[in-house]
C-alpha cells in the first residue's frame, strides 16, 4: 500500500512538472485542463471525454464537467504552442547523430458521419481506404537507446480549410523541429518520401537524411545523366557482411546481411549515396542519404526509426486513439497533441527518475 502511493505521488508530481512546461503562456484554466487532461488518461487509459470525466470526480453532475472539459477541446487550437514547447524543453537531448524520425500515421473512422472534415486514410488491419485522419508524428531516439522522445505530433484532414499538400505538412514539422534544433540530428523517413521535392528543401536547409527509397526514382551521376535506380542497384557490389538482431513479436532472429553503396549521385542538386542491403526480403532495401557514415551505421540510423514507430503503435492501442468521440476539428487537434506526445514523454521521464 506504502509504495502504492509513493508511486502515485511520484506520478502527480510528474504531470504537474511537466504540463507546467507545455502550458507556459496559457491562462490558469488552460492549464488546469491540460494538467487534468493528461493525469486523468494515464489514470483510465482512455481518451473519451466522458470517462475522463468520471475520474474527476467533481461535486458537481457529470455532464457539467463533460460540458466544461468539452468547451475548452472546441475553443481554441493548442497544437502549436505545445509542439513549440515541447521542442523547446526537448532540443538540449538532441545531439548531431540523434535519430529524427518522421512518420506519418492515422486515426481510423470507419463509422464516422458528422466529424468535421472527415479524410481518407489507409486502414491497413482491414487493407482498404476508410474515413480518418493523418497524423505527423516526429520522435527523437538514440541508436543505442531504447527510450525515445516525442517532440512533434499534428492531426490533419486533407479536406479542412487551408490545407495545402502532404508535402507542406512534412516541412512544416521539419522546420519546426528544426528551429530549435538548429540542423542536429539525422531525418530518417520511410518510402515516398524519397519525392524530390523533399530531399531538396532537406538541402537547402543543410540538413541531414536517410530516406527509404521506393526503387523506382530517376537519379543524376557526377556527368549529369539521368540514371533510374534499379539499373545503378544492379552494378553495386555487395560485399560487406553484417548481422543484425531483429525482435519479432517477442523473439529475437539473427539475419546476415550483405551491403553495398553508391556515391556522387544527384537528386535536386543534393549531393547524395545509394546504400544497399540484401537479406531483408527478396528485394534489396534502398536508402538514399546524404550522411557521411558506413551502410551498417546508415542501417542502424534508419532501423531506430522502427522504435518510434512503435512508440505511437503503443499509444494508438493502449490509450484508444482511435476511440476519439468528440466531432469538432478542433477538438479532434487537440487530442492528438499534446495527449499522444506528452504521455509519451512523460512516460520517458518517470522511466528516468523512479
């Protein structure tokens, strides 16, 4: 019982250290709401409003609580003052070989009717297009580390007002991690992000990156030809050999690798390498990058990025994301940040401390 509320103390004293950080700026009652928002969802491991509320335990009626709690999610968007403060607390644990991992991720509505500005998104359980919304998601993590750190989270809709492309999402939370970040760490995202478009704002911003290659991108030599990456894969040589340990569902597999890599190629005018690793799959694994490293070490950059993405898959499923009622797009903003970032963090830091 003793250690019980030793812990629960621990944990109020967390919350409360760490929504003062987010809420700095914010008049008292946003940062009450923030403050019992993220307390009360590590408490019942959900995201709706209505159970939130139960926790609170007010002595007032229950839907005057949930009417209170409701108001504050629809009247104003939050999600880039925290994201800003977030980035400001977390940048110092930035270093220049830190993993910056953007993904782009969902919350599913297949039943949803009256959502403001419902999208489609890919529903990968059931392998067909749904109702939802996208999420840019942006985690910090150390290539010898397990534990990462949030640092970027936006729920967006395709069909709201003002929304420009896919493109300008993933620059807007590249520059904005970047301005605190001032061009440390390495971006290391996924397939189609390999657009050129992409790699030539990263080069104009003088920062780092290793992307996936979808294989089918035309690319420059040193004379300036056009040259289409399948045809460069086939004159790598890989000869170097290298082992890695991969975790799949609970136990480990040993699979040897065979590497190679391409150098002096152009995409945008950036200068950058083809690395590639055989072992994976049938088909080799492509990445293109811009960092001056060994492919094992370009492998190990981009594998941590496998930890981030875990790192929502957790929150997805042990918070309910996409258990989200509220309709308002506002409100939908809201709940995907600071709710899926803070806890995260949080969770890092009482990992730290107790």
């Amino acid at each position: 019982m003793q250690q019980n509320t030793t812990t629960s103390k621990k944990v109020q004293y967390q919350i409360k250290r760490f929504s003062s950080k987010i809420t700095k700026g914010l008049t008292k009652p946003k940062k009450k709401f923030i403050h019992q928002i993220l307390y009360d969802i590590q408490a019942q491991r959900d995201i709706k409003l209505s159970n939130i509320s139960r926790s609170l335990n007010e002595k007032i009626k229950l839907i005057k609580t949930e009417n209170r709690l409701s108001r504050h999610m629809t009247n104003k968007d939050l999600t880039e003052h925290v994201n800003n403060t977030l980035i400001q607390d977390s940048s110092l644990r930035i270093t220049d070989d830190t993993v910056l991992a953007l993904d782009l991720s969902d919350i599913n509505k297949p039943f949803a009717k009256k959502m403001d500005y419902l999208a489609k998104v890919w529903d990968g359980s059931e392998g067909k297009i749904a109702n939802g919304y996208w999420i840019t998601e942006v985690v910090a993590a150390k290539v010898k580390e397990d534990t990462p750190t949030p640092l970027y989270s936006e729920l967006y809709s395709h069909e709201a007002d003002g929304f420009e492309s896919e493109n300008e999402q993933i620059l807007k939370a590249v520059t904005t991690v970047n301005s605190s970040a001032k061009g440390r760490g390495i971006w290391t995202l996924d397939r189609g992000a390999d657009r050129k478009i992409l790699v030539g704002e990263f080069g104009k911003m003088n920062l780092r990156f290793v992307i996936r290659c979808a294989g089918n991108r035309n690319v420059k030599d040193k004379k300036g030809r056009i040259k289409n990456i399948p045809d460069i894969v086939k004159t790598i040589k890989s000869t170097e050999r290298y082992t890695v340990t991969i975790d799949k569902e609970g136990y480990t597999e040993d699979i040897e690798l065979t590497l190679g890599k391409k150098d002096n190629l152009f995409i945008e005018g950036v200068k950058v390498s083809l690395a590639t690793i055989r072992g994976f799959s049938k088909k080799p694994m492509l990445l293109i990058t811009n960092v001056d490293k060994p492919v094992k070490d370009l492998l190990e950059i981009y594998l941590s990025r496998w930890k981030c993405e875990e790192s929502f898959r957790f929150l997805k499923h042990e918070y309910h994301l996409e258990d989200v009622r509220v309709r308002r797009y506002t409100a939908l903003r809201k709940h995907s940040c600071p709710n899926p970032c803070s806890i995260l963090f949080f969770k890092c830091i009482l990992r730290k401390e107790t």
